[in-house]
C-alpha cells in the first residue's frame, strides 16, 4: 500500500508535519511526511488494502500510525515532542509524546514485513526508542549509549528491522527514561500473524496504563514520583473521558492492555470470563490459556485477553485497585465517618457561606456534588449513568455489547436498555427486621480453661 500526502489525510483525518535534518544511510528527500492527530477521541482502524488480510486494532482514545511502502520497506515517521492531552473535560496535562498526542500512535504491521522508522527529536534533550518485546538486531534496541548514540533534538535516527514474530509489543525511550516516561512518552505496536486465519477476532481494542501526579492547578506531571500518584489512565485518560469498547453481541473480541506505570494493575471485567491468549513473549497455546475475570498486568508487561461477546449490556471494565478508579485523589484525607460534623459546619457557614461539609457518611455524596474546584483538575468521583452518579474515575470504562451492530460501527450506542424486569429494584415490603443469633456464652473456670456455653446448651471446653 502506497500512500501519498493526500491518502495519509483521508486515512485518518490528521494534518501532517514536516521532518528534521536525518542522521544515518537514508536522504533527507526520502523520509516519509509525519502524521500528527491532537484529537482526543478513538479514530477509526485503518484496514489494509494489500498484502495479507488482517482485523486492524482500535486504540482507545488514540489513532494507528499510517505508513507508506517504499520497496520492500514500511516506513513510519514518529516525532518525539511535547504535547498537550485533555485527560478528561475540564482538565489538561502537558506532557511529551509523539506526533501530537500521548501515549503515541498505535503501529500496525504484519510478521514478516521489513519496517523502518524513522524518529525525529523535538524535545529540549536526547532521546532513543526501545522496541519493548521485538526480536531485532541489537543496535536497533534503542537503549542510548549502550546500543546506539543518542537522538540529539532536531536529528532524525532511522530504525530498521524485519519483524520476526506476530504478537503485541510496545515502545518507549531508554534514555533518561525515569523523565520521559513520566512525561507520558510510550505506545503500542502490534504485529498480525502472517496467516489471516491465526488468532482472527471480530473486535481489537488496545489501551496502555500509565500514570501521572499533577496537583491542582498544575499542567506539568512531577517526574519523580514513586508512589502517590493522583491520575490513572487508559490511553492517558481518566474516567469519564475515556472511550467505551463497542462491541456486537456474537463478536470474538480481543482486549489488549499494557503497563508501563510504577505498579501492577489487576484489570476486570464485569459478566464475562475470558481467557488470556497473549502476552508480551508471544501468544499462549490453546491448551495452556487460562480463565479469569480479572488479569494482574505487571510493570512493563502487557496482556490480551479474549471473549466471545454473547451477553448484551453496559458491563464494567476497570482496575480493581480502588484508589486507581478515583481522579485528583489527596492522599492526606482525614476520615471523619461516623462523625457529626453539623454544629461544626453550622458555624464555617457563617464564615464561608459556601463551606459543604462532606465525608461524614462516606464519600459518595462527592459523585453527586458539583463543587467549585481549583483550576485544571478534575473530582475525585465523576461521571453519571442512566441511573445516576457513577462514582468513578481513574481506570475505569464500558464494555457496550449490542445487538445488530455492523461489523465496523464502534460509534457509542448510549446506554443499554435493559429488558422489564431486569434491573435491581427497591422492596416495598415491610422492613426487615432486626434480631440476632444469640452469643455464645462463657466463663472463666477455676482450672483456667473457658468454658463456652452453645446456644443449644452444649458445653465446649
């Protein structure tokens, strides 16, 4: 497939950027115009045109690289630079990525193909690229001063290998990787099996984990943070910003999840078990999959998991560490359940008039709240539903299975509409009541030994 200026636009919808100077064995004239998409939405799959047939991917809130054939070559263009990502309406980080956006765009190849990329530099210091999980000659892994110089800003360094087996990889710098990749600068590449009848889905959804502390009012992440960060992505977004995964009912659908945070993520789904048919070292045998419905993914390793998609709904689909399905999260919160805060706030409001007094009950009232907050963040607990407050933020979104969706339609179909007599509801009875079993009795006996005493009388020594 050979794509022009004008191709690579109607591709996808993306203005172009131009290249820098070029460092290595190809001439300046030859390196491909690179793409470049600020959108915050999830683009549609680009689905080839020759070669051999595959079910293209679908990144959540992101797009896949377009490429031209020169040869025997697929070219790709990165461009490292800093980005600006809305994380979620209403707040907005300013990050490093590539060609516009963070994480960067999805590469797509088949095994088999010879690709060469070319990364052009745009940031104020060096930089490489690593092919996280890719079979490749050495000097093309990308760890600076170890297997390759440096990308100094405004030179262009050109990577090329033949991709030596199918599966889901990923790439990120390995030079002064602790700053960059704080800075959000990662993505994914996947390579199809050279046989179209290998491993074939009717649905592809790729996302990344990643994770960032911006205080309030900041744009800028603290890079040196270990622990207490406060924002939990898919695809550098937080609940309610990130895309639902608009599934046919029927649809074999592939999920599959990278991390490249500072911790694991045990990743689950609501009314599905699935199984795991992937990981970063290649594709697990049928005999040896497993069944879940939650898969940990480790720091920087990813996973992809399958299911055939046979129960209609909204189902769930989020980290199930609780404090990574929250937004702005402070991590010196007093909690004052249990505590009658009224003659306290009685007297603030007579100070703040707007004071609210929350907390003393739980934290749900915050999903159902629209409080004033500081400039650029968001709240804690966000997003509503059909039926209302969600109470979610952070790594969480929907699964949307449908009935009669068409096989390339990934459009949002609202809310499910769940059949009479299908949804939880409220008894009207009278109230239950309250009574209890009784408590085992005992006493202490002369020889030190407890006697316990059983509701039916029984001794127990």
């Amino acid at each position: 497939m050979t794509l022009t200026r004008r191709d690579l636009v109607g591709a996808s919808g993306l203005a172009l950027l131009g290249a820098a100077a070029v460092s290595g064995r190809v001439q300046a004239q030859a390196i491909p115009e690179a793409p470049t998409t600020t959108a915050n939405t999830m683009q549609p799959p680009i689905y080839p045109t020759s070669g051999p047939d595959y079910q293209p991917v679908v990144t959540l809130n992101g797009w896949t690289l377009p490429w031209r054939q020169n040869g025997d070559w697929k070219e790709f263009h990165l461009v490292a630079e800093p980005v600006e990502r809305e994380m979620a309406p209403g707040m907005i980080a300013r990050l490093w990525g590539y060609n516009g956006q963070s994480p960067g765009p999805t590469i797509e190849a088949v095994e088999g193909d010879k690709v060469r990329i070319f990364v052009t530099n745009r940031l104020p210091e060096h930089t490489t690229i690593h092919w996280h999980g890719m079979l490749l000659p050495n000097g093309m892994d990308g760890v600076g001063g170890l297997t390759q110089p440096h990308i100094k800003p405004g030179k262009t360094f050109v990577y090329e290998f033949e991709l030596k087996k199918s599966g889901t990889f990923m790439y990120h710098p390995h030079a002064d990787e602790m700053v960059q990749m704080a800075m959000g600068m990662m993505g994914f590449f996947v390579v199809h099996p050279r046989d179209p009848r290998l491993h074939r889905v009717d649905r592809d959804f790729v996302f990344l984990l990643s994770a960032y502390d911006i205080d309030p009012g900041n744009y800028v992440p603290k890079v040196a943070e270990m622990v207490n960060f406060n924002m939990w992505t898919f695809n550098t977004r937080v609940f309610p910003g990130i895309d639902p995964l608009v599934v046919a009912k029927g649809d074999r659908v592939r999920v599959r999840v990278g991390n490249l945070t500072m911790t694991n993520h045990p990743i689950h789904m609501h009314g599905y078990d699935f199984e795991v048919t992937c990981t970063d070292g290649g594709w697990v045998r049928p005999e040896a999959r497993w069944p879940e419905v939650t898969i940990d993914i480790p720091v920087g390793a990813m996973r992809a998991y399958e299911f055939d998609a046979i129960y209609p709904g909204d189902w769930a689909l989020h980290c199930h560490k609780s404090h990574h399905t929250m937004n702005a999260m402070g991590h010196d919160i007093r909690t004052f359940i249990g505590v009658n805060k009224r003659d306290f706030s009685r007297r603030m409001k007579r100070m703040v008039p707007d004071y609210m007094s929350m907390g003393s009950a739980g934290m749900a009232d915050m999903g159902e709240m629209e409080m004033p907050l500081p400039d650029n963040t968001l709240p804690m607990m966000t997003g509503f539903g059909q039926f209302g407050p969600i109470e979610m933020g952070g790594m969480f979104t929907v699964v949307k299975v449908r009935e009669g969706l068409a096989s390339r339609d990934y459009r949002d179909p609202g809310w499910y509409q769940n059949p009479p007599g299908t949804v939880a509801y409220e008894f009207q009875g009278p109230a239950p009541s309250t009574t209890r079993a009784p408590t085992p009795a005992s006493k202490v006996k002369p020889d030190g030994k407890v006697d316990v005493v059983k509701p039916n009388g029984q001794h127990k020594h």
